[in-house]
C-alpha cells in the first residue's frame, strides 16, 4: 500500500511540503487540506495588488487540474478538529476521520487582535485572508477616512494602497518606529520621512485608548486624548500561530508547534512547517551548546516555503536519516509609500560591534552607513559582527541587493556557529 500522508493546511508551507512529497514518493496518496474555501494561493499579494484588483483569478499557486493530475485530494473548506496521534487519524470538524502514515501540520497563523476597546466594532478589519481583504475593500468604498493600527511591513503596505486609491490615512505605531521587527532605529527614521513626503501621516510611539463609534468605527482615539477620524480601521498587529489543533491533539507548544530542527513534533510522524511552528533546537544540539535554543519565526514565505520543503521531505525519508532545516537569513522586501525598503539578516545596532565607519568601503567591524539623498536618494546601511557582514538595509535604490543577499548567504555558510546548527544528516 503506498504511504498515506496528510497535510493540514494549505498555504505556502503545505503546498511546497506537498510538492516534495510527490518529488521523492510519486505513489504517495496525499490528502492535502484547507479550511479556506480558495484554491490554495499567493498570501503576501493580499497587500501588493491595487484594492481594486480582481482576487480570486490571479492569486492561486496552482490550477485545481494541477492537484488532480498528480492525484493529491484537495480538500477546500475543510477544518481539521484535531490528531488522534495514537490512532494515525486526523479527524475534521465534520466528523470524518483520515487515517495516515505520515502527517505535517502547516495550520499558519492568525492576525492578532490587541485588547483594544472598540476593535470588533463593525468598520474594523484585519488581513489574513481573501475573505478578510474582500471586507475590507467593501469598508474602504464608502471611507474617507482610514486608521491603519500597526507601522510593520502589511500596515505599511496597506496604508500605500489605501492612499492611492484617493483615501486619507494614518498609520499608528505603539513602537517608537515602523517595521519595528525589520529595522533599526535610524534607519526607520529615514523611511518615516519618505513617508511623510509620500503623503501619509505615521505616529510612533502612541497608545490607542480606544477605537470610538456608536454602531460601527469612527475614529480611534489616543491615550493622549488625540482623535483621528476613520471610517475604516485596520488592525494590522502581527500574528499569533494556529496551535489551537495541535494543543487539542496533545503536541507540546509553546508560542508555535514544538519541533526538533527536523521540524518533528512531539508526536510520532507527525511533522510541521511554516509560521505555526517554534523550533526548540535544543531538542537535539544541547552537546553544541552554540545555537540559539529557542528560534524566532520571522512569519516570512520563504521560511515558510522552506520549511514545508524539508517538512515533505522528511515525512517520506525521517525514518532513513531526517534532514535539518536551516533557514536562510530572514529577508524582507517592501513596495510602499513610493520607496523600497530591503531588510536582510540582523540589523541591530546592539548586536554588532559598535564603531561607526562613516563612509570607509571595507569595515572590519561595526556598521557603516551611507546615507545618499542624492537624486537616487538610496540609503544603505551595513552592519558588521566580527568583520563580517551581518546585516543590511537599502533604502529607495535597490541595486545592491542581489550582492548584499549573496554576501550574506556565504557568511550564514562559513559562520561556524550556523555550522554547529548545520549537522547534515540525522535520525533519532
Ligand atoms: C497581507 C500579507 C502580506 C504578506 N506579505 C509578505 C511578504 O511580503 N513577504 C513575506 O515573506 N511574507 C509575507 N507575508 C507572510 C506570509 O504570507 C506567511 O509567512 C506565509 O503565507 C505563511 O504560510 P503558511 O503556509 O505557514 O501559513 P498560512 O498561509 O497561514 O496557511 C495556513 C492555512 O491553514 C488554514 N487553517 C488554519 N486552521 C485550520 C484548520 N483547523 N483546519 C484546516 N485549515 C486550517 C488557514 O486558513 C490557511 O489557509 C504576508 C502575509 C499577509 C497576510
């Protein structure tokens, strides 16, 4: 009997431990299965197509023929309640139970809703999905008004499509500065005054008192007693992982799924992949002692694509020597308030070795900046631990980020405390 393997979740993560799967085991009967009703699709397009954009047509990886000729059973609109991980089965919210040989769970993640009084007013909205974006261009049709709730890279991106379809905007910051996650403090600075050439007005460091309104949004009111008008308010304050199923099931949690750095759960051949899962590398480097014990996910889709590639992988051949997931150094790449931003490895000003080099080319250590506002108004900003290149952020021009990507590729490669992560080939 060929082995049976389900995937709950199709987002990135599934879809490309799906398309691993049917690489290394073609026979393998896969269940692959969502609870959108969407073909699986193109998440971060959510925030880069014009809000007027017809969706459903230009956001699927893959055609529904795709699925069917490789013969994996695609279930649309289907929830999973949870595994029964001493049966083998996944059971859905229907009742029906899956029996399987192998099972990843890729269930993502959540848009997080902060306590905010007012925040399930109608008028408000958050984004993680189709459905979501289609309320909130519904909400921005009739606003003139808008409060984006969230300075981080959808807040901003949405606040840039929200201005240019002719709609008044404000993004607000509890942080002293945007893309908090992505950006150090000066750098921030400077995207903060594209911003403001851009149109859009950005307060940092606010704390949101309450979203006001009767029966639906009108304004979100400051603790400072500061009131901005909206008639729409989105409320893009990152993600929490869907850990709801796995709890249910039984599989050790933290803020994400528990995994080793095979991305195996607690459960027996049962894997995970993509923004729900915390990977505990402890689980199996404690003799090391050099890795981090416990990895931030970055909520990126190459991370996401990454892991359910080794995921797949590793739910055909754990058993014969499971391979380590070593991701890449987190990169971002932002489209908005008529500028690019490029983020990539580690831009804190606190981890690196803190000699300012001004504007000397080769810097052994610390970091080094290069301000521009000439006509191309790039801004480039390296940072450097240990003479080498750690980190680095572009600003406006960005013809140096196929060269900053690489150079920090090759360092992941040759830094010998990735290395000590990097064990080739494993079982347990
Ligand atoms: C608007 C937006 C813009 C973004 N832009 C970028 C970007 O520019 N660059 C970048 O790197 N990343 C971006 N991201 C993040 C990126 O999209 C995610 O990191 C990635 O999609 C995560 O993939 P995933 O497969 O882990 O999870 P998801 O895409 O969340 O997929 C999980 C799937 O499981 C389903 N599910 C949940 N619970 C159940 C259940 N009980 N039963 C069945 N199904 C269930 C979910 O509905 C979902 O379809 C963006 C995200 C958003 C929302």
């Amino acid at each position: 009997m060929s082995e049976r393997i389900v995937i709950l979740g199709a987002g990135i993560a599934g879809v490309t431990a799906c398309e691993e799967i049917l690489k290394e085991a073609p026979d393998a009967a896969v269940t692959l299965l969502s609870d959108e009703r969407d073909l699986p699709y193109v998440r971060p397009l959510l925030s880069k197509l014009a809000l007027n954009t017809f969706l459903r047509d230009r956001l699927p990886l893959h055609t529904a023929d795709w699925y069917e000729n490789r013969g994996v059973r695609l279930l649309c609109g289907t929830a999973a309640d949870r595994i029964l991980t001493d049966k083998k089965e996944v059971l859905l919210a229907d009742g029906t139970a899956l029996a399987y040989d192998s099972c990843i769970y890729a269930l993502g993640a959540r848009s997080h809703v902060p306590p905010i009084p007012g925040a399930n007013l109608p008028g408000t909205a958050v984004v993680r999905s189709i459905d979501d974006l289609q309320k909130i261009r519904r909400l921005l049709a009739a606003a003139r008004t808008a409060v984006v709730i969230g300075g981080g890279v959808i807040g901003l991106e949405f606040a840039w499509e929200i201005k240019k379809s002719g709609c008044a905007v404000t993004v607000l910051e509890a942080l002293p500065q945007l893309l908090p996650r992505v950006l150090d403090a000066q750098s921030a600075a400077v995207l903060e005054e594209r911003a403001a050439a851009a149109g859009i007005s950005v307060q940092t460091g606010v704390r949101i008192a309450r979203i006001a309104g009767g029966t639906r949004a009108e304004a979100v009111v400051l603790a400072d007693g500061r009131r901005f008008p909206a008639d729409a308010v989105l409320l893009c304050c990152g993600v929490r992982a869907n850990t709801a199923v796995a709890e249910r099931s039984g599989l050790a949690c933290g803020r994400g799924v528990l995994t080793d750095d095979t991305l195996r759960t607690s459960a027996p051949d049962v894997y995970a992949a993509g923004d729900c899962i915390q990977i505990d590398r402890s689980a199996r480097h404690d003799a090391l002692g050099q890795c981090d014990t416990d990895d931030l996910n970055p909520g990126l889709w190459t991370y996401a694509a990454e892991s359910g590639r080794v995921a797949g992988y590793n739910a055909v051949h754990g058993k014969n020597g499971a391979v380590v997931f070593a991701p890449k150094p987190a990169a971002v790449l932002l489209s908005a308030l008529g500028t690019n931003v490029f983020s990539m490895g580690d831009v804190r000003e606190e981890a690196c070795d803190r000699t300012l080099c001004g504007s000397q080319p080769a810097c052994s250590a610390a970091f080094l900046v290069n301000p521009h506002t000439g006509a191309d108004r790039c801004y480039e900003k390296r940072f450097y631990r240990g003479g080498r290149l750690c980190g680095a952020v572009l600003i406006g021009d960005l013809t140096a980020m196929p060269a900053i990507r690489q150079e920090l590729e090759a360092g992941q490669a040759t830094d010998p405390a990735k290395q000590a992560c990097k064990t080739p080939e494993v079982t347990r």
